[in-house]
C-alpha cells in the first residue's frame, strides 16, 4: 500500500473527525454485523461501505475502510467463538490442523492489500462484493449441501477417509484458498467454511458454526494484528476512534447472534444481507467503470 496515500486519509480524518451521529452509527450497523457473522458471516457487507461513506476520500479510503472494518469485527467474531464453545465438543483431532491454513492464508491475504496499489482494490470491490452476495443467496442450497454430507457419512470427504493425510491435506487446501480470501477481504468466507466443513463431516450446522467461527476468528485476528502493526509501523491503515466504537458494537452483536441463531429465520437476514450486497455491488460497479 502507498504509505503516504493512507497516511494522507488518516491525516484528513484526523483533521474532520466522524461526529457523533457517525460513531453511533457505526456502533449498531457493527453490532448488527456481528450478529450476521455469527450465524453465517458476511457482516463486512455492511460496515464496509459505512465506511467508505464516512472516512475522507482519499486513494486509499477503500484500503483504510477494509482495515478498519477487519479489526472493528474482530472482537464480535471473538465473542461468537466464545458463545459456540458448547458445539465444538468431541471434534476430530484432525480438525485442528485447520488453524494452521486459516493463519497462513490470512497473513498472504492481508499482505496483497497492504502491498498491491490501491487501485487495484478499488477495482476488484465490486466483483468481491458482487461474489458475497452471490454467496448469500446461495447460502440455503449451501448449507443444506453441506449438512446432507455430514449427516450421510458416506458422502463426506472426512467419512470416507477417517480423517487420513489425504482428508487432512484437501482440506487444508480449501481452508487455506478461503483464508487467503478472507485476509484479502473476507465477506461471504464464513457461507465457504460451512460449506467445506460439511464436506468434512464435523456435524450439523450448528456444529459447523461453532469451528467456523473459530477459524473465521484465526483469519480475521491475523489480518487485524497484521493491520494494526502497518498502522503501528507508519502505514496508517486503521482509523482506531471507528474501530473502537466498532468493537463494543460487534461484540454486543455478536454474543446476541449467537443465542438467538437456533430461534430466528436465517433466511430472512440471508435474503436482506444478499438484496444489500446486490446494491452495493451495483453502487460500486456504477462508481468505479461509469461515473469515473
């Protein structure tokens, strides 16, 4: 990322701070973010264009808004892990190894966009966010794909090899495509982990959310160490006063989303996150190929 170009966002931002109706906003889009993250992921799809919206236009406003959206979130997806404890009992041994793709991943995914021109992030928003609202309104078929797989046996990759080297190394695979993903941008990475995860034949859905929200909270605690330390080293990648009212709002999110998940009709948050990403993903394609 082009130091100067970031710090000259952080600069601006410093000079015309968020107001307060600003942070109260983003405190609740936060909150009902990490509610979403909890239950299939994706709640980047909201606090990211939040974001752009209110941080200084800039070339690297789009590289400051993933930063901070990634370490604003984090701590949401820390406490759903947290509330999930109960449905990761009696896992495979094997399913550890997962952590380990999920931080690499991360580190590579999170380097491309500190390290590719800003412009290239400015161009590849749209498809990635167009690519998670596809995600989204694919979740049901998804889901039922995966949780098909787990309760079959026969039909999952975990199943069929009892958790050999040969299961263990594809699903590293895949974990470590979604993590590179995730680190890079990361809506829509929690719909590919269940999808993966049943492949694996771990359980049922709820037994998939609970080790998905663990990697998912591997791959974003990486990219926002990796973000707060450019930051920290002079990059001026984060903007720490939306962070921090992110934080408590994701955190609230979060541990609510995760109690109230087996109760509320998934699919209505799915088809109204999808319908926004569709917007967005639109807004984004219109402002980057028509209106420049």
């Amino acid at each position: 990322m082009n130091d100067d170009a970031a710090s000259a966002v952080a600069a601006a931002l410093s000079a015309a701070p968020i107001g307060g109706w600003g942070l109260t906003l983003l405190a609740v889009t936060a909150a009902v973010a990490g509610a979403i993250n909890s239950v299939a992921g994706g709640g980047t799809i909201l606090t990211f264009p939040l974001l752009t919206a209110l941080l200084p236009p800039g070339p690297a406003q789009l590289v400051v808004a993933n930063a901070t959206s990634t370490i604003g979130l984090w701590p949401g997806a820390l406490a759903a892990a947290w509330a999930y404890r109960g449905e990761r009992q009696d896992l495979p041994g094997w399913a550890r190894w997962l952590v380990v793709p999920s931080v690499a991943g991360a580190v590579v995914g999170t380097l491309l966009v500190l390290q590719l021109p800003p412009g290239w992030f400015a161009a590849a928003v749209p498809w990635l966010i167009l690519s998670a609202a596809v995600l989204f309104a694919a979740q049901p078929r998804l889901t039922a794909l995966a949780t098909r797989g787990a309760a079959g046996g026969g039909g999952s990759v975990g199943a069929r090899t009892g958790g050999g080297t040969a299961s263990i190394a594809t699903a590293c695979l895949l974990q470590l495509a979604v993590a590179v993903y995730g680190g890079y941008f990361g809506a829509g990475i929690g719909i590919l982990m269940l999808a993966v995860l049943g492949l694996l034949g771990l359980g049922d859905i709820h037994r998939l959310n609970g080790v998905k929200n663990v990697l998912g909270t591997a791959i974003n605690g990486v990219s926002a160490a990796v973000f707060a330390g450019s930051s920290l080293w002079g990059a001026q990648a984060v903007a720490w006063p939306c962070a921090a009212v992110m934080a408590a709002g994701a955190v609230v999110g979060g541990l609510a989303g995760s109690h109230v998940a087996r109760r509320l009709p998934a699919r209505v948050v799915r088809r109204g996150v999808a319908i926004i990403g569709f917007a967005l993903a639109a807004y984004y394609l219109w402002r980057e190929y028509v209106a420049s």
